[in-house]
C-alpha cells in the first residue's frame, strides 16, 4: 500500500531517530515548528538550519536532565532530518529517480 501525503509550500517535514522522539514528546515538537513558522511570518529571519539546530539542542537538554520525564530524559542517539517544502508541483514517478544511472 502507498501513503500519499499532499504537502504546499511552507510544510515543514521531520524525521529523526528515537532520541529525538523520545525526548520531544509531539505537543513540543509541534509547538516548536508553529514557533518558527510564525518567526518566518513575521519577517523575522529563522532559518531552517535554525530550527533544526533548536530541535537537536532541546532534545539534547532532555536527555541529560536527571526530572524532565520522571526519572530523566533518554540518553540515545539523537538523530533528524528536517525539510521545508519550496516547491508543490507534481512530479511524475520517471521523474523521482531521474539523476539515478542503470549499471
């Protein structure tokens, strides 16, 4: 089965390792991108290295913090690869692939 996901301009992508998700829980990290998204907004600059930068930070901070999830954060690798979308036009399946060379 194939997920289709239908994205615009603007849409902010996110994908990390565990340490990342388990010392971000989901409210966080949402409010994290509306934060930035509303800097964007407003002119102010903030830049997607920045935010990536401020996700990878926070998460570090949780790990080694001996309260923040009961016992303490979860010291694991922590990992995230984090896109904003530029473009929203559609590309075709041949297209996807393209730069990749049969051997």
């Amino acid at each position: 089965m194939t997920a289709m996901l239908k994205l615009r301009r603007g849409d902010i992508l996110i994908a990390g390792t565990d340490g990342l998700f388990d010392n971000i829980g989901d409210l966080e990290l949402k409010s994290l991108a509306l934060t930035h998204h509303e800097r964007r907004t407003a002119s102010v600059a903030s830049s997607t290295q920045e935010m990536a930068d401020a996700l990878l930070a926070r998460a570090a901070d949780v790990a080694r913090s001996p309260v923040e999830f009961g016992p303490g954060g979860k010291l694991d690798d922590i990992a995230l690869v984090l896109a904003e979308v530029q473009d929203s036009s559609p590309v075709s399946q041949a297209g996807l692939l393209s730069n990749l060379v049969d051997e």
